[in-house]
C-alpha cells in the first residue's frame, strides 16, 4: 500500500502518472496472454502484487487502463528498428539485418504481435479503441515507410510500391507468420524469411535482381 | 416450441441439422455485430425469435454453435467469385470484374469480413477455434490462388509470385480496407481499388503493363 501512500493527493503528478505506467507494464502481459475481451482490472490485480483497490486507484476503468497499456507498448515497439536504421550499411546487409529482426520479433515477440491484431480487430466492433488502435497503425506504417525508403536509399534507387500498399503487404506477411508460429508450425520463421525477402525484391526492385 | 416437437427424439436427422443450420444462420448476425467474445447462446437466442432453450436444444454449447456459424459462413463464402472464375472473357475483363467484386464485397459485406479476422485472432489466444479458422482460411487462399491462376491463364502467362504470398499480400491490403471503411474514411473503397490493380500487377506481370 505503499504506492498509494506516495501518490495520494497527488492524482496528476509524476510519481502518479510514473505508477501508472510501471502498472500499464505489467498489464501488457496479461493483455498478451488473455487478450482485449477477457482482460479486466481485476484480472490485471490478480495476474500482479497488486490489489484490485491499487488497481482501480490508478485506472478509472478498463479503458483508461487500455490506453495506458497502448502507451507502454508504443514505447516498446516505436524503436525496433532504430539501430538497423541508423546504422551505416550496404543495402544487402540492411535488408539482412530487417529480415533477422522481424523473424526474431515474430518468434520471441509472438505476444506483443498478438495484442495488435487483437485491438484493431477489437476496434472494428468497440469505437472506443479507435484512437489507441490509430496510434499504433501510424507508428508501425511509418516503421514500414522508414525500413522501404531506407533501402531504396541504400541501394540507389527508389521504391516501386507506395507507403499504403507497402505496409499492407508487409503486414499481410507478418500476421501470417505470427499465426503459424502460434499454432506451431515449424515452417512459420522461414516462410516468413523468404515472404520478407520477396517483399524487399518487390517494393523496391534492384537490376541485378531483375 | 414447434420447432422442438418436430425434432425430438431425432437429434442427429437431417431435421436438425437444418434447423441448426438455420439457426446458425441467424447467430452469424449476432456474431457480425457483436463479435466472438460477447456472443453467448444467450445472446443469440435475444436477438432471434427463439428462447434461450431452444438454442440450447440445438448446441451443446457456444464452441458447438461456432463450428455451425463456420460452417454457414464458409457456405456463404465459398462461391463469392465462382461466376467470375467460371465466365469466358479477358484477361483485362477478368481483373476489372474481381477489383469490382472485392470492391462491394468490402462495402456491403464488410460484416462477414470482421468475423473473419475475430475468429482468427481469437483463435491466436483460443486453441480450441484452431480447426474452424483454418477451414476458413484453406477457403479464402484457395480462393486467391483460384483468381490469380485464372487471370495468369487468360494473360497467357505465369504468376511471378508463389501462393503463399500472394495471399498474405491480398489479405493484408483487404484488412486495412475493411478497417478503414468501418471507421467511416471515404477513401477506404477507392484505395483498395487502386492498391487491387497493383497486386495484379506485381503478382502476374505483363509484357504490357512493364
């Protein structure tokens, strides 16, 4: 009860809003196991060393708690590829490198994929989610944006294929392979690798691949 | 009750399996509308004519009556583009006749294509819907797969792209459209029109279209 006791009468102060986000944190694992319709605040209590009342404390309701939980894992997911981006490289080793990277997210990063799907799938019946579900979508197509014309840079040329069609193939790929990977489909990692590649080879054709 | 009467003591006859065929039918409405986590036999009884016992009669229990729902849907679905496919005409004729059809099956249908990606991300968090998604899904890539090989053949060509990935590539571009049309963006149909053509062109290339 600790907590509560640094934080009363202090509601929108930082240590308040600092709570917040270390509870959000931990929320994020129950909404990647649970998923958006069973997770609750009290499931969220029961799943931590938290009580219900601490819980209920620092969220109004499930709402508040979701788009606190959105926060957190925009912060966790906007980097990703910041290194691989930065980077000096040749085009080849940068696509090597973003195809090394989604693999390893999908196969270990399997959950956090899992709870995207589940809220912008959520979102088409419940327009409550919907700025929480925009977040994210422009963060990950712009991810996809920065990776493609990166490439492009890198190798001398330009893309072939615009922003929109570039995130929803992609995307496509990758929601396939998470759900192969789930369901344990030993073929999942590399179908994806090969999926990527192509991908590379398609939005942004080189001449010595044509 | 009549329904009942006429069925009793025959649970596994053809009358009740097509009274369960009916009632499927009309728990798909409640399930478009509500999405798999919030239909409950109950609920489905509500929204029909039926009591909550007769719904009962006909499923054991709500994974009883998604596998009937499936089944419906797939019945729905599985002849979406069968005129097309079977139709003579050309290559250009063809493609301009399934972007239409994508098209209004986006726009009017877009009900049918929420319970879609539901059950399949539920399915990431629920074992148990594992078999019924991957009918689905076995339906809708054959389905892709059908439409691209009809539309190399009539171009008198081969596709440049394997099945695998010429459906995540569609069913990443038709998300994002059904998504966006259910948030209301008027350029949700005209963008899938436009991102549909592209596929064509990347999928099955021509001479002259290069």
């Amino acid at each position: 009860m600790d907590i509560v006791a640094t934080t009363k009468g202090d509601r929108r102060g930082p240590k308040f809003q600092a709570r917040r986000q270390q509870l959000a944190q931990a929320a994020l694992v129950t909404l990647a196991e649970l998923g958006y319709a069973r997770t609750s605040l009290r499931e969220i209590a029961h799943n931590s060393e938290f009580s219900h009342g601490v819980v209920h404390y620092y969220f109004s309701d499930k709402a508040d708690l979701i788009t606190e939980c959105v926060a957190s894992f925009r912060e966790l997911s906007t980097d990703a590829y910041a290194d691989i981006l930065a980077e000096p490289m040749t085009a080849e080793q940068f696509r090597a490198a973003v195809v090394e990277r989604v693999s390893e997210r999908v196969s270990t990063g399997w959950p956090y994929h899992r709870i995207w799907y589940d809220l912008r799938t959520q979102s088409m019946f419940d327009d409550a989610l919907r700025d929480d579900v925009q977040s994210l979508f422009s963060m990950f197509y712009d991810t996809t944006w920065k990776i493609v014309s990166r490439y492009a840079e890198l190798a001398g040329t330009k893309p072939a294929v615009g922003p929109e069609l570039s995130y929803s193939m992609s995307d496509g790929l990758v929601q396939r392979a998470v759900s192969r990977y789930i369901h344990g489909d030993t073929e999942a990692i590399p179908a994806l690798r090969r999926g990527a590649n192509s991908l590379f080879d398609i939005i942004v054709p080189l001449n010595d691949h044509s």
